[in-house]
C-alpha cells in the first residue's frame, strides 16, 4: 500500500487502515509503509549519504569535510525534485516481502500495488522499472550470464490507483512526470497486461479524465477487461485515500475493493501463481534497455542499486 506524499501522507492516513483490515479478512497478507520522511520513517543510517541526489536534494546534508551528518530525516528537510527517488522505497519494500515470501509468510508471486495520489504515481514509475529488470541467470554452459526470460513485474497481478496525481510530492521546479506517466502506464500495464483499476470521485473531473484516458491506452481489443475506471457516486470531488471510506452498495469502497474486484476478480482470475522461493540476495539483477544492461545489484551490494530515474524520463 502505497500512501500519498507530503501533507498528513502517512501508512495511516484517512481511509489507510480500513483498506488493510478489511484485506486482512479477506487473508490477504498487507503491508503498509511510510514513505522517507512520513510518520515513522524518520531514521537514516550513514550509508544514505553516500548517494548524490541525498547529498543534492536535501536540506540538512552537511557539505563541510569531515562534518557528521543528520541521522534523523523530515518531509520538511525535502528540496523541489526529490520526491521521485522515494519510489526506492516501493523497491526496499519489495525486497522485504522476498524476504518474509522465503520464510513462508506470504506469497509475493501474487502482488498487488494499492496506491493514493502521488504514491499511486510512484508505484506506475516502479512498475516501469520493475518491467526492466531482470534476474541474471548462470549455468547451462553458457559463459555470459543471461536475462531471465520474464522482467520481475511478472509477480505483479494488479495494481489499483485511487485519483493517481500526474506530479510526485510538492515540487516547486518544472518537471516531466505529467509527460512521462502515460509511459510508466504502458510499461507496467499493457505490456504485460497487467490489470490496473482507477477510482476517483465521481465530481473530480481532472481525475476522471485522466482514468479514462488511461483505460483506453491501456486496453488492447478491450482486454484486459479488469482495467477500468471506477466513479465513486457520493464521493464528490474527494481524493486518494478518504474514497475508501465513502458507503456505496451494502458497505465502504474498502469492503467492496477487498471483496469483489481483487478477491472475486483478480485473486480467482490471476491469482494463481505459485510460491517460489526467491533468496534475492544470491543473485544479479539489471536493468536492460534495449541492448544496454544497468547494475541493478550486485554481490558487493546488500541492498539494490538506486532506480536510474534519467532512464525513465526525469531529469
């Protein structure tokens, strides 16, 4: 579950909460995560300043030789272009669930993204990524590692967005994601024709213009017809998360999300793959564009590599 950015954006904003226990009781296993610099996600040891855009992109990075740097971060300590590298986190999320996936705590081979506003945003720039990268594979007699044969998006079976935002956190500088979010879209979506439903109150005009505009990309012969885009009557010009709070029917958009289209739909329709032990760490990831290979992770590297975001249009 990926919350908004900036402003009370948190793992237990308005309707938050409601989404993951009514998930719960379906049996689906939910994690819910703040954001770098949201609600509780305020530590930072000293291996976060080894990258730039940490060093560039951040108020508090101390610049003078040899100085100590914070150990604390804060929304307030973001500078203008810095929310889009928060979509690292969805990664070091995922990273965790292959974890908890090898202890058999869950099954990460059916993952589903929920996501609000811009963190709605940030989970189609993941899943762009996510369709690049690839798991490199030895052995067979052959010298030179190969790509696996499916990107590692293969686990994803759906994604919901509640009024995705075409911007990501409260930038003050010009930047192209409103330019560059219909590729995400089409990367994660019809490629691999991952199902992808949009809720938004039935009053918001911009973002019932945006889903439908969406839909029809992604569409291909109507399929697959699990794409859609969902109006909330009685949800007004209502954003993100407090749509999940609104009554239509006989229960909340939570219950009737939880119940009908990802556990009567998606679960029964693409729901079906099965556990596989993953042991992340063992292994090389890149990402591959077109003839070009990017370290995604090496065997040096405990954790994975930063998305190159230049690769998907940002700047």
């Amino acid at each position: 579950m990926l919350h908004k950015l900036a402003g009370k954006g948190s793992s237990h904003e308005e309707g938050w909460d409601l989404l993951a226990d009514e998930l719960a009781k379906k049996g689906f296993a939910v994690l819910s995560f703040d954001f770098r610099g949201h609600g509780d996600s305020n530590t930072i040891g000293a291996e976060f300043w080894k990258y730039r855009y940490n060093q560039q992109l951040l108020k508090t990075f101390k610049r003078t030789l040899g100085a100590k740097q914070p150990d604390q971060l804060n929304l307030g300590d973001f500078l203008p272009g810095y929310g889009p590298y928060l979509v690292n986190d969805i990664t070091a999320a995922r990273a965790y669930l292959e974890r908890r996936n090898d202890a058999g705590d869950c099954n990460i081979s059916n993952l589903i993204l929920v996501g609000a506003e811009d963190g709605a945003t940030l989970g189609a720039l993941w899943m762009a990524s996510e369709s690049r990268r690839y798991r490199l594979l030895t052995g067979g007699g052959v010298a030179v590692p190969r790509l696996n044969a499916k990107p590692e998006s293969k686990d994803v079976i759906a994604c919901v967005w509640l009024s995705m935002s075409n911007s990501i956190g409260p930038e003050k500088v010009r930047t192209n994601v409103a330019a560059v979010l219909p590729i995400w879209l089409q990367d994660g979506g019809k490629a691999l024709k991952v199902p992808m439903a949009f809720f938004y109150g039935k009053e918001d005009t911009a973002s019932a213009a945006f889903a439908q505009r969406s839909v029809a990309a992604l569409k291909t012969d109507g399929k697959p017809k699990e794409t859609v885009a969902r109006p909330i009557d009685g949800a007004g010009t209502v954003r993100g998360s407090p749509l999940l709070k609104v009554k239509e029917d006989d229960g909340t958009i939570a219950r009737l999300l939880a119940d009908n289209y990802l556990g009567s739909k998606i679960l029964e329709l693409y729901g079906d793959h099965e556990w596989e032990k993953r042991e992340s760490e063992k292994y090389l990831y890149v990402w591959a564009f077109g003839r070009q290979r990017i370290q995604a992770k090496n065997f040096e590297e405990k954790f994975f590599l930063p998305i190159p975001l230049y690769q998907f249009g940002l700047r």
